[in-house]
C-alpha cells in the first residue's frame, strides 16, 4: 500500500476527505521526523516506539574490489512494534 493508497484507506474508514486523510499523514510523518532528527523517542502504547540508535564508524570491504574503507558513524533511526499492532498481524 503506498501513501495514496493509504491517504484513501484513512478517509473511507474515517469518514473524511482524501485531503484531510492526506494532512493528516503529512502532518504524523513530519512531526515524527522533527522529534527524532531532534533525539526525541516517541512512544505509542500499543501501537510501537520510534527512536535513533548511534551506529559506530567501522570498516567495510567494497565487495568489489576487496579494498577495506572506513564506514562513518551515523544515527540510524529504530521502530519497535508495540504489542496490540503484533497480535493484530499474528491473528
């Protein structure tokens, strides 16, 4: 299912506009991106956990060529599935 998908998912199931179905999902993507880029986790009961892990430089191979190279630190971002949405896909 892609975000049109989705945003036409949303307003039948609730009731309303394709564009208030599609603000809304705008609205929910932005501000989890603001508050993780932010370090901020976000914990929904139920439905799961956004957060950012750190992940250590190392060294990679180019499968390639074999050469070693240096794999920069960086800040990779994490959801955890909450237990309702598990047990409503393990039905």
């Amino acid at each position: 299912m892609n975000k049109s998908d989705f945003v036409r998912h949303i307003a039948e199931q609730h009731g309303c506009t394709k564009v208030e179905a599609e603000k809304t999902v705008d609205m929910f993507t932005s501000s989890v991106i603001d508050a993780i880029s932010k370090g901020n986790e976000i914990s929904l009961i139920g439905f799961g956990s956004f957060s950012v892990s750190k992940i250590a430089a190392r060294t990679g191979r180019n499968p390639r060529t074999g050469k070693a190279l240096e794999i920069a630190a960086y800040n990779q971002p994490k959801f955890k599935v909450g237990q309702k949405l598990k047990d409503a896909v393990n039905f």
